[in-house]
C-alpha cells in the first residue's frame, strides 16, 4: 500500500515530508498540506482528522474567492444589518457529517471579525454573520475553506425560505398528531377496559366527549392536507390515494361524533388519530427527500464563477460580476477557468473539458469562430470569448430544465400507481356500500359499525407497516456495507430482469487515467522514457497529464515546457528538444510514424529530432472490484449495458474487460435520455449508476437511480441511493438485500391481509369484541416488524434462497 | 370516578402546553438540523494546546 498524505489523503508521492507526532511519523505530500495540518492541529482540532472518512481526498478551489471581494459581488449576498454587522448564507461542499458542523462552527468563531456562524447538517447551509470593518466576505471564505470545505454564497432565495416553512409546518402537523393521538390512545385504552369490564355510561360519555376534543386538532389541522388532496383530486377528475384516506376519516370521525352525543354505538377516534400519525410521518419523510433533489437543481446555477475579466473596447481589462455581462460582450478566460457564460472565441485557442456537459473526458481543442459553452472548464489555452448567451439561455440552463422535466416524468410514473390506487379506491368504497346495502336488509342498526369497519380495515396498521418496517430495515442492512438509502423505488426495482445503465467515466472506472504500458522504441529505458515524459507533462493541466505524475525523477527542462492544445507538449532537456503527444505531433521531429496497434484506450508518443523513443498506452482503470461485481450482478438475472459520452475506443476496451456486449459511446445527456426512453419503450425496467453532472438528468428519469459518492452534488441529489467508499462491491449486496426485501414485504403482507380478511369477516359478524380486536391487532403489528428485523442480519439466510426459486419460476 | 372530570381537563392543560412549547420552539429554528446537533455534544474539543 502506498503511504498517504495526512492532510490530504493523497499519495504522498517519492518525497514526502515526514514530521514526527505523537502517533508515531506523519507524511505529508507538500509543504501546503503540511501548513494546514499544522494549523489545524494547533488550532486543537485535531479531531478532524479522526471523525472525517479515512482517504477523502480534499481539494478547493479557493482562488475564485477573491471575486467575491469584488464589492458588486459581495453586495448581491451580503445583507447588512442596522447595527453595522454583515450576514451571509453560504451553502457548505464537502459535509460528510455531523462532526462537520462541529469544525466549520469552531473555525469562525476563531477567525477574528465572525460574530456568529451557524451551521445546519441538514440543508448544508451555514449562515455566518460579520464584522465588515474587520473582515470581508472573501475573508470568511477563506477562512471556512482551510479546513478543507467548499464555501458557496448562495442567494438568501426564497427556495430555501420557502423550504425551511414548509418543513416547520409539517413538524408541527407531526407534533400535533403525535401528541394529541397518544392522549387519544390513552383514552381508548380506558374505553377497552370499560368494556371488558364495565363501565357506567356517565363515565363513558366522559372518555368519548375527552377523545372527541383530543381527534379534533389531529383531524383538522394534521390532517388537512390530505383534505386538500382529495378535493384537488376530484377537482381534476384524478382521485388520489388522498381520497379514500379523507372518506375514511370523514365517516369514521362523523360516527365516532354521532356515537358521543348517543346516536351510535361506537367510537372510533383512536383509528382515526393513529392513521393521521402514520401517514404525516411517512409524508414527512416524503418532504426531506424532496428538498434534498430541490437544492441539487440550485446546485447547478453555483457552478459559474461569479466574476468574469471582461474586455473594455479600450482594451482595459476589468473584473466585474458575472450577472453584469451582455451578449456581445468579450470576456478573457485563461486556464483553469469555468466558462461562466455560452461564447465564441474571437482569438486565442483553448482546450475546453466539456465532462460536466457530455461527459468526455479529454479535453476538446476549440480555437477561432468555434463555440464554447457554459460550465465547461478550461484545460489549457487562453482566448478572448465574445459572450453569445448568458443567464438563464446558456446550455447548462438547458440540462438544468432538462432535469427538472426527468422529474416530471417520473413524477408521471408515480401519478400511474396512484391510478392504480384509485382503482383500489373505488373497490374499498364499493364493497363498503355492498354492505351497508345486505345490512340494512338484515338489521338497520349495524349498517355503520359494518360499513365502518370495511373502509378502516382497507387501512390497516399491519399492512401499513409491512412495507415501510421492510425498508428501514434493509436500508440498515445496506449502509452498513456503504449504499446509502433515501428512496424506496430502488429495493423494489433491484429484480431480475430489470437493466442497469451504468455510466463508464468515475463509475465503472476510478475516472483518474493512470499509465498502463510503456513501449521503449529505442535503446532509452522504459524507466528513463517514463522520466522525461513526467518532466514535460509536470506542468500541464491535461487530464492524461496526472498519469505520469508518479513517474517524476530528477529530470528537469530547461525551460517551461510549450501546450499545444489537442496536439502534445514540447520542450528541452540538456539542449535536446523532445515532444510528448498524438503521433502526428511528434512525427514533426522524429520522422514517419511508427506502425501502430489497436487496443490502446489512449495512446501517447515521446520523441527526440529524428528518433521516436517510446509510446505510451493510459487508461482510465477499471475499478478493482468492477469486474466481479458486474459477474454478480449477471449472475442475480441483471442485464448490464453501459452508456458513456467517452469515445468509442475508451469504451468498448472496458466493455471487453467486464464481458458487457451492450454498450453506447459519444452519448451526450439528450442521448443518453433517449437511449433510456428507447429501454422504456421495449418494456424493460431501468435502474441507472452514474456520477456526473451529464447523468443527472438520466439519473432523474430513470425507474430507480443509484449515484457515485465521489461524484457530483447534483448527480447524488437525484438518487435514490449513494454509493459511498468508491466501491461497486454493495451493488451485488443490494441484488441479494432487495430480493429479500421484496419476500419479506410479501409475506408480512400476506399474513395482514389474510389477518385483516378474517378480522373484517368475523367483525362484520359480529363475533369480534373491540379489546379482542386490539390485541389481535398489536400481535399483528409486532409479528410484521419482527419479520422485517430479520433483514438486518448480515448473511443471506434460506429464506432468500427460496425467493430466487419463486423468482426464477415466476 | 369523579376524579376524572378533574384529570381529564387538566391532561388537555398540559397537552396544550407541550404543543405550544413544541409550535414555539419549531418556529425559532430548534428542529431544522435534527443530526448535528445530536453529535455536537460527544465531540469535545483537544486538549488545550500550549499547556503542559
């Protein structure tokens, strides 16, 4: 194992700075991570570095701060109060976890001229106020970014308003539904043991007109919302899973109140406030997820940089803010940058990395009269843009409102189960009147317990409970192996014979190139041959560039070496001129071209005047455990295809590898959109695995979504699951974990419907007492979590054995 | 069990109270992180540095 940097995580590299500690040597890569070690640990927040995740690499990108000293800049986010003090909402990049809060929390309040910071896990928002004499917002940036985070400004929106308000009111509706409900309970406890062993009608008037004033609150203010959904329903003609909850409350609460004042024989006030509790919990957990894909959508517009160089017709050049510019404008960008607006170029050549746009990962030479789009990064080169399109017209708006129609259509697919379940609506209410009608011809005054107890054992607790205990349970099961949960869709659509669509770039692969072969052509060693190509690539910004990294060995040019972009670099070595790049390139200096073979992902020459030395084949490595992994999953019944915007070439080598034989290249997110509606439209069920900004959209789309926790903030916002640790190893877990998920929920359900079955015969018999009903009920409930418990164990056990015979017989 | 007409009004006293203890304390903000701050009390800061 190679040792690594102790700030950074890194590898530490052939030179490292060792320091001595109390935990024995530390290495360090730099002397920058060093600094920050130091400062960390003297700070006595050493403690990050053992509550962080081992290995997370950090990198931020603090240059682009010092826009924001740009006073036109700072004023669109900087709020000032009367008493001269400076507040700022920041969304925080690179929170892992609670202990997270805890450092950034620490770090302002020892930076001079923060007077207050207050951070939130949940939202990833911090909301720092200032001193502006002391400190400017730049400065609070910084100062956050030491320890490794990504501070953002971001716009004190109303999208964040809008969610905080929504949240606290359905906290409160939760509140009041759990505490009223228990007090209810409470009563209908006492009200079960008068019947068991008598009461006197006084006492009991008392109990019903108490659980009557406790329901109250639940029904009218917790469960007005789904009052407001049935009658949306009917408004537009498309009932709801909304209305039959609001037709049972109404005629379970109407008869419970008739039964109080003495025109009835039964309450049924503790069904009514246990169902409202129930269902505001799991909406509540609806609402959380919400928010998290809401912010990923924001998360977009914070990619552009806020403050831009632009041209003056005098030919001054002035940094301004990004919202100033106007289409026609010509802006400078040099390496380095991200494109903040759609533009020409008008002079000058760049090597634009378009990864987040289409997902190539190798920079695109684009010189004079080309365009270049928003969001793309600058690898090498400097130009001149005239700015085409700015704001809300660029591409990267475009995949923005391309995302926001994939949730659309998904939200269409679950707007389907809820025609389904209007189906179920209309049945439930059928049979509730079916008999109501056999009653009132058999005896008048059992028309409303009977009717009553049709509509409130079609919502049963058992049932309700199968599939929510299953999930939480499996979702345990599955975080302790490193996928983290936040949607239900996935367990249910992890089947055999469903397709998983799997980018290649940072999902399949580590999406780092490394070096895979090096072919000397002369009599110069491989290993010198590795040394001199280090030496010139040291100082690009090419991606292929970091393969060769590790291969630095005491060889030094002597002057900054050329970029040519989408060519090669050059540069001397002891008066000798080399070149390192496409054949093409080198051939200029070292004569014909050598013959070439196949295979090669991406292959790169080196060369001296008049003698090719060596070429060298880089790839972007499959992860190690990619191979066995996509075998597991073909072994489970899961059809693999890979759909990546990489080239084919790059492709079809790691569709070999891992024995894939559908595979798609040059997708752009469009066609990679296309190519799942095309999946969908053959009937096939579509889980997708991705990373980047280009899959998000598909991400969004797809039946189920599973994100890489190294990708993007975005990419993880629209999964229902996160792959954390950089590891594919969980997905065949999630394969058996999910096959007994599904056994499980059936079963549980199984045994409620048929307990419910029974239940709503023998009640409407007359057979069942309401204390016997009780305590068959909570026997129930307890069999159905016990059963789901069994999910957390760590080892598939028979029962998962027999789910692939049922399974594979189905 | 009279005493009832007295404990059943006053479980409701209290009942109100806790939601508008609950009403008040969600509107200042107390339930909008529910994860840190459950860890933020286990983490103490190091030792103080620069003392022997």
């Amino acid at each position: 194992m190679t040792e690594r940097c102790r700030h950074c995580g890194e590898p530490a590299g052939p030179s490292p700075i060792r320091v001595a500690t109390d935990g024995g040597a530390a290495l360090f890569c730099c002397a920058g991570c060093h600094a920050a070690w130091t400062w960390i640990t003297a700070a006595g927040l050493a403690r990050y570095y053992r509550q962080r995740e081992a290995g997370q690499p950090v990198s931020v990108d603090t240059e682009r701060f010092s826009d924001f000293a740009l006073p036109d800049v700072a004023a669109h986010y900087v709020a000032e109060a009367d008493d001269g003090s400076a507040t700022v909402s920041l969304h925080i990049g690179g929170m892992r976890c609670a202990a997270c809060v805890w450092l950034l929390e620490k770090v302002a309040e020892q930076t001079a001229g923060v007077l207050s910071c207050d951070v939130s896990f949940a939202t990833h928002r911090a909301i720092v106020r200032f001193d502006p004499t002391t400190i400017d917002l730049a400065g609070v940036l910084h100062a956050l970014a030491r320890p490794g985070f990504q501070p953002e400004p971001v716009v004190p929106g109303e999208l964040s308003n809008a969610q905080t308000n929504e949240r606290r009111h359905a906290l409160r509706r939760l509140a009041v539904a759990a505490l009223f409900g228990m007090q209810t309970m409470m009563l209908a406890f006492a009200l079960y043991l008068g019947d068991a062993y008598g009461m006197t009608d006084a006492t009991r008037t008392l109990l019903e007109f108490a659980s009557m004033v406790c329901t109250l609150p639940v029904i009218a203010y917790a469960g007005a919302p789904f009052f407001r959904g049935a009658w949306r329903g009917l408004v537009e003609r498309q009932p709801g899973m909304d209305l039959p909850v609001a037709l049972a409350l109404t005629v379970a609460f109407t008869t419970s109140v008739l039964a109080t004042f003495s025109i009835g024989t039964t309450v049924y006030y503790d069904s009514v406030a246990m169902f409202v509790l129930l269902l505001t919990g799991s909406r509540f957990l609806e609402l959380a997820a919400r928010h998290r894909a809401e912010d990923g959508v924001a998360a977009l517009a914070r990619m552009l940089p806020d403050a831009v160089d632009r041209l003056n017709p005098d030919g001054s050049v002035e940094r301004i803010a990004r919202r100033e510019l106007r289409s026609g404008d010509r802006i400078r960008v040099r390496t380095g940058d991200t494109l903040p607006v759609d533009g020409r170029i008008v002079s000058g050549q760049l090597g634009v990395d378009e990864a987040l746009l289409s997902g190539e990962s190798r920079p695109l030479p684009r010189s004079v009269g080309e365009s270049v789009c928003a969001g793309a990064g600058v690898a090498a080169g400097s130009a001149t843009l005239v700015v085409e399109r700015t704001g809300a017209s660029t591409t990267l708006a475009e995949v923005g409102r391309l995302l926001e129609r994939a949730g659309h259509q998904r939200a269409t697919t679950r707007a389907f189960a809820d025609r389904l379940a209007s189906v179920f609506v209309v049945a439930v209410v059928l049979v509730a009147a079916l008999a109501a009608t056999v009653w009132s011809q058999i005896d008048a005054a059992r028309i409303v317990p009977v009717t009553l107890a049709v509509l409130i054992v079609a919502c049963p607790c058992a049932l309700a409970l199968a599939t929510p205990t299953a999930l939480s349970a499996a979702a345990t099961r599955l975080a302790r192996d490193g996928l983290l949960l936040s949607g239900a869709g996935l367990l249910e659509r992890f089947r055999p014979g469903m397709t998983l669509l799997t980018d290649k770039t940072g999902t399949l692969t580590n999406g780092r190139p490394v070096l895979s072969a090096t072919h000397a052509l002369a009599g110069v060693s491989a290993t010198h041959c590795r040394a001199i190509a280090a030496a010139l690539e040291a100082e690009s910004e090419h991606p292929l560039a970091r393969a060769f990294v590790p291969f630095a060995a005491g060889v030094s040019l002597d002057a900054p070496a050329d970029v040519r972009v989408g060519e090669g670099v050059c540069g001397t070595i002891d008066g000798v001129e080399y070149r390192l790049g496409r054949a093409s390139f080198v051939a200029a200096i070292a004569g014909c071209e050598p013959a070439q073979t196949a295979n090669a992902e991406s292959r790169v020459y080196l060369g001296r005047a008049n003698e090719w030395l060596a070429s060298f084949d880089v790839c972007d490595a499959l992860r190690a455990d990619a191979p066995a992994s996509v075998a597991a999953l073909r072994q489970a019944g899961i059809k693999v295809v890979i759909a990546s915007g990489d080239s084919p070439t790059a492709v079809a080598v790691a569709a070999r590898e891992l024995g894939v034989h559908d595979w798609h290249a040059n997708l752009s997110p469009a066609n990679k959109l296309e190519l799942l509606a095309n999946l969908h439209a053959a009937g096939e069920s579509v889980v997708m695995l991705g990373d980047g900004v280009n899959d998000a959209p598909v991400l969004a789309a797809a039946d189920a979504s599973i994100a890489m926790g190294g990708g993007t903030a975005l990419a993880r916002a629209n999964a229902d699951a996160i792959l954390v640790g950089d590891t594919l190893t969980p997905l065949a877990t999630l394969a058996d974990v999910s096959r007994r998920t599904r056994w499980i929920v059936r079963q549980s359900a199984a045994w409620a419907i048929a307990y419910n079955g029974l239940a709503v015969t023998a009640a409407a018999l007359g057979l069942i007492t309401p204390w016997m009903a009780a305590i068959g009920m909570s026997a129930s409930s307890l069999l159905v979590v016990s059963n789901a418990l069994r999910l957390r164990r760590a080892t598939a056990d028979r029962s998962s054995e027999l789910t692939v015979l049922a399974e594979r017989t189905v | 069990m009279s005493i009832l007409l007295l404990l059943i009004p006053l479980a409701l006293l209290l009942l109100g109270i806790a939601v508008a203890a609950f009403f008040w304390a969600a509107d200042n903000g107390q339930f909008d992180d529910l994860e840190a701050e459950a860890v933020r009390i286990l983490l103490d800061d190091d030792e103080p540095v620069g003392r022997d």
